[in-house]
C-alpha cells in the first residue's frame, strides 16, 4: 500500500539532484506523506483517491517540504552544491575500489585457509603462509583506508543520467551483498554436510576427518571472499547515501545473517536428531529453507532498494543459457534403453561350437577349431549412441549387424574399434557404458563369440565411462559371465586398453593362425584429433609373442593383426597404387573418403609394419576408423585391408548412404591358409 506513496516521493524528487542532503529530505519528506496517506485511508477514501489526493496537494517540492516542516533554507541548500561528479571520475573511483577491495578480500581470505590448515593439521608451514597473508591482506586494507579519506560525499551532487546510474549502483552492491552471504552460508552448510557424512558414515577416524576438512576448508571461504569484497564496496557506496538509508540497510543485513546462522545451526542439529545425514526429511527441510531464505530476502529487500526487481536481459540470457547447458549435459549423460525390446526380441543365429579356453595366468583366449573352415567376421564403426535421439539409428545399425552376421554365419565376430560413440551433439549422448552393455547383450542373445580392439571414440574424454570405469564393465561382461565377449582379465603391462592375443589351433593342437588385437590408442592431446599411433612397447610385446609361439610350434606361425587407426603404410600403399606401382597388389574395394586426408592415419611413424615385414609371421592387417574406405592392399607380402564400417550416426548424411555399409569375411584354413572378402549390406539386403 505505502509504495504508491514511495513512487509520488520519487516523482517530486524526479528533477532534484542526488546527494546524502536531498535523500535526507527525501526520507522526511516521504514519512510525512506516508502518515497523510494512512489518515486518509482511515478517514473512508480507497488508495487511488488517497494517492491522487496527495498528489494533487503536494505534488511540488515547495509544498510537500513545506507540508514536512522542512525550512526553505534547507531547499535552498540542494541548489547550492560545490560540485558534480560526472561519471568517468566515479567510475574510476569505483574500479579502484573494485580492485583494492578484491585484493584485500584475496588476502584475508587465504591467511584464514592457511590458519584453518595450521590448526587441523598443526604444521607450522600453514602458519608462515597466513603470516604472508595477512600482511599483504592488512597492506591493502590500509590502502584501501587511506583512499577511503580522500573521497568524501558530503558536498557531492549526482544529476541527470549520473544520478539513475548511482541508485543502480546502491542497488547493484546492496543485492549483491545480501546474495554473497546467503551464499556463503549455502557453502558452509555444504562443509559442514560432507564433515557430517563422514562422521555419520563411521569408516572414516578422526585424523583422516580432520585431513579432509582441511583439504576442503577452501569451499566455504571462497563463499568469505565474495562476502568481505562485497561489504567493502557496499560501504563505499553508502557513503554517498543518507544516514537513515544506511542504517536501514545494515539493519536489513544483520537481520540476514541472523536467518543464515539459524539455518546453520539447524543443518547441524538436525542429522543428529534424524539419525543420518541423508533423509527425505532432511531433503524437505533444505528445501523449506532455501525457499523461506529467498522469499524472505525478495519480500523484505523492497524497503532497502529503488527497484527490487530488475530485469536484465543479457543475465537473463546467460542464466538461461547456463541452465539449458546444465540440464541438456545430464540429459546427454543418461543412457536409453529404448531399442532393448529389439535386443531382447533377436533369435539366436546357427553356427558351429568350438571349445574355448582361457589361461588365467596369461590372458590369452584358445579357439579350437575341428572343421576345415574358420569363419570370423570383421566389423568396425559401429557407432552405436545409446540415447533416446539416436535409438532409431542404433537399431539399425544393430540391424545391419545382425543380417551381416545371420547371411555369414561366423565362428567369431572381431570389431576393430568404435564400438560406440559418445559424441554428445552428433550422437545426443554422452554415455558411452549403456550402449556397450546393449552389444554385448545383443552378441549375447546371438550366441557367437566376439571381441574387439578400442577405437579413438570408445572413451572420449567427456563419456560418462573412462578408461578405467569400461575395462572394468568389459570385464564384468567377459566370457566368465556371458560366454561370448573374449575380453581378456589379464592385460599386458604396455600402452593401451586391451592388447591380446587369440590362437586359433586345430583340432591336434597345432596353431591354426594367432589373432592380435592391438589397441591403436586414441589421441596425442598436442592437438585436436592429433591420432595417436601403437607405440615401440606394444610392437616389442607383439615381437614377444611372435618368437614365443615360433618357438612353440618350432616354425614361423601365420598371424593376423586387428586394430582401428591405419597404419601410415596404408597411406604409402595407396599412393603407390595410384601410380600404377608393382610393389602393391589390389584385391577389392576402394578409398571413399572425401577430406583431404582420405586416408586419416597418425602423424608419428610405428614400427608395427617394419618389425611385422622382419618377422614374417603376420600375413594380414585390419583396420578401419575411415568409413567411406574399404580397400584391400597387398604390400611386402602383408594384405592391408580397410573394414566396410557400419555407423549410421557419426557423419552427417551417411545413414542415408549405403554403398560402403559391410563387413569382411575371413576364411582361415587348417593349413594357415586364409581368404578374405567383402560382404556388403546392400547384397545382403
């Protein structure tokens, strides 16, 4: 009701000039008026007519002055100021008020976290580093005095737009005050959740307590730094106010502070009268809280400030931006399980049985094969999202996957690399562990056996799974529990995710051909997508294991090697094909790709090549990671041959593209023996 009242008082002082002695008379002037409004409310007439009644009788300076029993001479006064600020010089008393309250904030606040640290942990250390603090921190506090006396807004006059620019500022550094020591009781109560956790949880002593909350005795001080810099810049502010509005606002502030130790006090309390820290009734009083806090502080800050609202568009902006960001990165976070109806639906696909066995001490999977024929399947970039936006395209890649598989009929399906593709704005998804699960499920209900090598996507850096969190979920999965992912439990101490070993032997134990699964690795981070390569350590284990089942089966064993990123000799061999070179042999396919690097190998030379043409074990290379090349290369006696990818996600357009969809099918004799050749889904369709 008495607004109507503040927004009359502010009309007549519209065309006055702001300084301490008008907002004096403002003040008195405004009381008055508020006494006349509530009589007249009393004496029958509704607010309109009050206010318009006001208005109309002291509408003027002179006569609402008058009305107040302000003496003319004090009028007089308001039009005689020495001198008026313009805005470049307060700005420039503002930045430096700005940069020396921060600097004093900065000081003070780490001499408390290093006494904090000094007290928990009782080392002396902490004590010379709050020493250091706190006398940069009472330097600039005298500094900060000492420019505090050269500014005086006793004979100060603000007009025109200088004026509405100075109440913006009163506004700006009151709320901001307010907000900082709301917040940082909101980080207090947060130090004081996780002291209480680890006390309620009971696994924890007191000395390792005591460590952690030193660790994090920084959380609440950052919410202290805001709130010492903001209450120096609010008192800079107020000097240029009345005596009546200081005091109003500073007892608007302990009243505050009072809410916010209350709410302190009660965080504290409360899990002991509970019984634990985490509860629905403790959920529902911090709920409460922080609701009562706001509303209190929005309902009650009307008296203190010109607007209490005001409605900024570019923080309107960046908020909503900020918070769009937020909930769209936990929703990309989740997983979908839309597509397991599918997974679940699957029938297994015939094929033959082989006896599979595991050596725990070496992690090495031993496939014995009792026919002619080995079939094994090479997939690659399959590129699966596991979101809700990328479930249509999921299943069909999961689709094109299993008709691939039905119309072959592998004994083993090997997918080099890109199994899933956690990309976030392409994919919707950052959850690379629901789509894996979703594999291995479907390879699962399919009954073949399958293993992988990993590809540059398979745990990218903002996935929700790590490294560490999917070779644990890979084992979880293994061939222990599921009976078809050969995924060893047991990895060779060298660079990379998963490097192994697969033998596939005859019937009377002869070695039929030794699979290697190398992992390409993923990126530099010199760069970004600088390809990372197979490093000296895992061509050294790969030269390890050659000479090993040499030795065993007492000749030069047939190898194959399975990985994602080509090899730089891919590039080399392609290029001497195009010039017609007799060093190189075609055998199918073709180089798609339509970037400049059609063919997107590392920058850094491997020796995996050389050391593999010395050895001459290894008869065949695989790999794939570019999905429009699918050719196959002979060079120096190894076939280098690009797997037809699946994806139907990764690249804009491809799923709407089908010629270079596909696998290879590898055909591997008793005798050592292999042939290789594309399947493609469009035949298979």
């Amino acid at each position: 009701m008495l607004e109507k009242i503040c927004e009359v008082t502010e009309k007549i002082f519209e065309d006055i000039q702001y300084s301490k002695k008008s907002e004096y008379i403002k003040g008195k002037i405004n009381n008055a008026l508020e006494k006349e409004f509530q009589r007249l409310i009393n004496s029958g007439k509704n607010e309109v007519q009050s206010a318009g009644e006001i208005m109309f009788r002291y509408g003027s300076i002179e006569s609402a002055a008058e009305f107040a029993g302000i003496k003319k001479d004090e009028l007089l006064k308001l039009d005689s100021e020495k001198s008026c600020m313009n805005p470049k010089t307060f700005k420039k008393l503002l930045l430096k008020e700005k940069l020396l309250s921060f600097l004093c904030a900065v000081f003070i606040t780490s001499g408390m976290v290093s006494i904090c640290q000094c007290i928990l942990l009782k080392e002396t250390l902490f004590l010379r580093s709050a020493a250091l603090s706190g006398l940069f921190g009472a330097l600039f506090c005298w500094l900060y005095s000492k420019g505090r006396k050269k500014i005086s807004f006793d004979n100060v006059v603000f007009s025109g737009d200088m004026k509405k620019q100075f109440m913006l500022y009163q506004d700006r550094y009151k709320k901001r005050l307010v907000n900082s020591i709301f917040l940082f009781t909101a980080l207090v109560c947060f130090f004081i959740y996780l002291t209480l956790s680890w006390i309620f949880h009971g696994s924890y002593n007191s000395d390792e307590i005591i460590s952690m909350n030193a660790s994090n005795v920084y959380i609440p001080m950052l919410g202290l730094l805001l709130c010492i810099k903001n209450f120096m810049l609010s008192g800079f502010i107020l000097e240029g106010t009345s005596k009546k509005s200081r005091k109003l606002f500073w007892i608007y502030v302990k009243k505050s502070i009072a809410l916010c130790v209350l709410f302190v006090i009660v965080t504290i309390i409360l899990p002991f009268i509970l019984g634990s820290v985490i509860s629905p009734f403790s959920f529902i009083y911090f709920i409460a809280a922080v609701s009562a806090g706001i509303i209190l502080n929005f309902s009650k800050r009307k008296n203190i400030v010109f607007r209490n609202f005001r409605i900024n568009k570019l923080r309107i902006v960046v908020c909503s931006f900020i918070a769009v960001f937020c909930i769209t990165f936990q929703v990309l976070k989740m997983g979908s399980w839309v597509i397991q109806p599918y997974i679940l639906g699957i029938s297994g696909i015939e094929h033959s049985r082989h006896d599979i066995s595991y050596n725990d001490n070496t992690g090495v999977y031993t496939i014995t094969a009792d026919e002619e024929n080995f079939k094994i399947l090479h997939l690659t970039d399959i590129h699966l999202g596991g979101s809700f936006f990328s479930a249509v395209k999921d299943y069909k890649a999961l689709s094109a996957c299993y008709k691939l598989i039905e119309n072959t009929s592998p004994d083993l399906v090997i997918v080099t690399g890109d199994l899933v593709f956690p990309m976030g704005i392409m994919s919707f998804s950052l959850n690379n562990e629901t789509p894996v699960m979703q594999f291995a499920a479907f390879m699962r209900n399919i009954g073949i056996p399958w293993c992988f090598t990993y590809g540059n996507h398979d745990t990218e850096a903002m996935a929700t799974g790590n490294r560490e969190n999917i070779d644990k979920l890979y084992r979880s999965l293994s061939y222990k529990s599921s009976g078809t992912l050969l995924y060893p439990y047991i990895q060779p101490d060298i660079t990379g995710r998963s490097n192994q070993l697969i033998k596939i032997e005859n019937s009377d134990g002869s070695l039929r051909q030794a699979l290697f699964l190398i992992d390409s690795n993923d990126y530099t981070g010199e760069g970004l997508n600088e390809y990372d390569y197979i490093h000296d350590d895992q061509v050294n284990w790969y030269e390890k294991q050659v000479n090993a089942l040499n030795e065993e089966n007492g000749k030069t064993v047939s190898s194959m090697i399975f990985f994602h990123i080509p090899l730089q000799e891919y590039r080399t061999a392609y290029e001497l094909y195009q010039n017609g070179s007799r060093e190189v042999e075609y055998y199918f396919g073709k180089i798609g790709e339509k970037m400049i690097d059609q063919i997107c190998c590392s920058d850094y030379p491997s020796r995996l090549f050389e050391k593999s043409v010395e050895l001459g074990s290894t008869k065949a290379m695989f790999c794939g990671h570019d999905h429009y090349n699918n050719i196959s290369l002979g060079y120096k006696g190894i076939r280098l041959t690009y797997g037809m990818s699946i994806d139907y996600l990764a690249m804009p357009g491809i799923d709407k593209e089908t010629e270079q969809r596909g696998a290879e099918l590898i055909t591997l004799k008793s005798d050592s023996g292999f042939d290789i050749e594309q399947v493609k889904l469009t035949d298979v369709d």
